[in-house]
C-alpha cells in the first residue's frame, strides 16, 4: 500500500472494512495511539472475540498491523496504511467524523483508559496470574 498503485480488489477490501462502525472508531482510536485487545476491550465496551474478529477484518484489509511486546499484542495503523487512512479521514469529512457522538464518547474513554492504567491493570495482572 505504501506508494504502489492499489488494485481495485485492495481498495474495495478498504472501504468494506471501514464501512463497519466499529471498524471506523478501532480506526479512529489507532490514529490516537497503539492500543492492546483490553483496552480495546474497555473502550468499546466489547468482548474479546467480538474486538478480535473486527481487528482481523483491518488486518486482511492492510490497515491495521499487530505487534507483540512480550505477551500482549499491540495493535495499530500499519505503516504502509498510515498515508492513506489520514487521506480518507482528511479535512471536513474528519472534522464530520470527530464531531460524532460514538467518536467523541470513545476519545473521552481512551483518556479514561490511559489514565487507569488499563493495560498495566487487566493484562499485566493475566501475565502474573499465567506466570505464576
């Protein structure tokens, strides 16, 4: 994806991904910061399969990547996607997104995330627990 020209199967594969409402806010919240599965978890008020089968369906469409630290997976805007998600979501159209009441909810609870120490909590909590 990075400056090659897409192929119309790889740009119809973007926008049915980001066709999903929550496949939109799990990309409006990576744009803000990398995030593990129990924050995503915390965020969207959602169960681990739930959150796990929408970030699947990012990965296959080349707009979100993981990467392990350790036993957590992280996931974020793939590199060679970075461009492209800020070019569909520029302007007046992320100034329409932002202004959305899910998108606002879910940035108030990503400070709220960052500021319990979610993933310190819930993860580094089941890495003691399955180290013990």
């Amino acid at each position: 994806m990075n400056d090659l020209p897409l192929s119309m199967t790889d740009v119809v594969k973007i926008f049915k991904a980001l066709a999903d409402p929550t496949r939109l806010r799990i990309v409006l919240l990576l744009r803000r910061r990398e995030l593990c599965v129990c924050e995503l978890m915390f965020i969207l008020r959602m169960e681990q399969s739930r959150v796990s089968r929408h970030m699947r369906v990012l990965r296959e469409a080349g707009i979100a990547e993981d990467v392990r630290e350790g036993r957590w997976i992280i996931y974020r805007i793939a590199a060679a996607a970075g461009g492209l998600v800020e070019e569909l979501a520029a302007g007046a159209l992320r100034e329409r997104i932002e202004a959305t009441s899910e998108a606002r909810a879910d940035a108030v609870k990503l400070e709220a995330c960052v500021r319990e120490n979610v993933r310190g909590r819930v993860c580094g909590a089941r890495t003691r627990v399955e180290g013990t």
